[in-house]
C-alpha cells in the first residue's frame, strides 16, 4: 500500500522514524509489555500480525514522537487508532493506515490534529472514546508522552515505560 504524495526518500525514512513498537498482552492476569524490533514498525501487516499471537494484545507504535498508531485484535477484527491523520502526509505506516480504513488525507488547511480510526478500541478495557478524544486532543503533548498517559490509563503504564524507557 502508498499513501499519497509520498517519495523515495520518504520510503527511506520511514524506519529510522520509529522511537518504539511495544506490543502489551496478559498473561496470568497481569499486563506484560515487550519492546519488539523497530523495524515493525514500517509495516502494517506485520504489526497486525503481532496481535493475533496474543488474543486482547495492543501494539502501540510511537513514530518520531510525532505520532502514534494502535493496533488491537479484537474478536477476530482488527481495530486501529491512528493519533493524527494528517502524519500520512509524510509517513507511509500513517497512509497505510488510512488506506486500510479508507479515509482520505485530511486537507492541508486543517491546523488541529484529527485522529482516524476506531475510537472506541480501548472502550473493552474502561477507556471509552470521549476519554481517549480528551487524551488525543492535548496539542501540547508529544505521541511518547501520549502513550505513557494511555498505558496508565489501560493499566500497564509501568511495564510500558520500563520497557520503552530502557529503548531511548
């Protein structure tokens, strides 16, 4: 899959990008996160498919602390969050994402940031999507600083900044 208007060099940049791929799962009832390869995080496919070896996994993907993507394998349906629509601008794994949903870059005039995707993916784990709009909507935080906030709030936030914090 290509998003729209993207180049080679774009191609190139894509994996130096990635600050993480986590990929939190239970096991015995306590939350376990693993900080995966970061070259996972140039693909989709793979992505998802880190979900289905875990049932109720989450991949949570910070790019460049610019944005983040959610992946979750939920009943047999892949849901994904992408924190800002416009990242597919500039990076392939974001208009990958909308070319899976089938959403349209939104328009350049556009300044707030507009996330694509199931807002309602956590809702299962008591995080509803008026609370993860409320989370998505702070202009002033960065994808990284969001996903500590959203790994606290799902309820691994340590296992999650043990894990990613030992990576930077």
């Amino acid at each position: 899959m290509q998003a729209v208007g993207h180049d080679q060099q774009q191609d190139d940049q894509d994996g130096e990008d990635v600050m993480s791929v986590a990929l939190a799962y239970r096991q015995d009832g306590a939350w376990q996160v693993d900080l995966m390869p970061e070259s996972f995080g140039d693909d989709l496919a793979a992505l998802i498919s880190l979900t289905r070896g875990q049932p109720g996994s989450i991949v949570l993907v910070d790019v460049a602390h610019e944005f983040f993507l959610a992946v979750r394998l939920v009943a047999g349906t892949e849901r994904l969050l992408l924190s800002d629509a416009s990242a597919a601008a500039d990076w392939d794994l974001a208009g990958d994402v909308l070319d899976v949903l089938d959403l349209d870059l939104p328009d350049e005039d556009e300044d707030e940031v507009v996330p694509a995707g199931d807002l309602e993916i956590f809702t299962d784990l008591g995080l509803g999507a008026d609370d993860l709009l409320d989370l998505l909507d702070d202009e002033d935080a960065y994808a990284d600083e969001m996903l500590v906030v959203l790994a606290e709030r799902l309820g691994f936030g340590q296992a999650y900044e043990r894990v990613v914090g030992a990576e930077e």
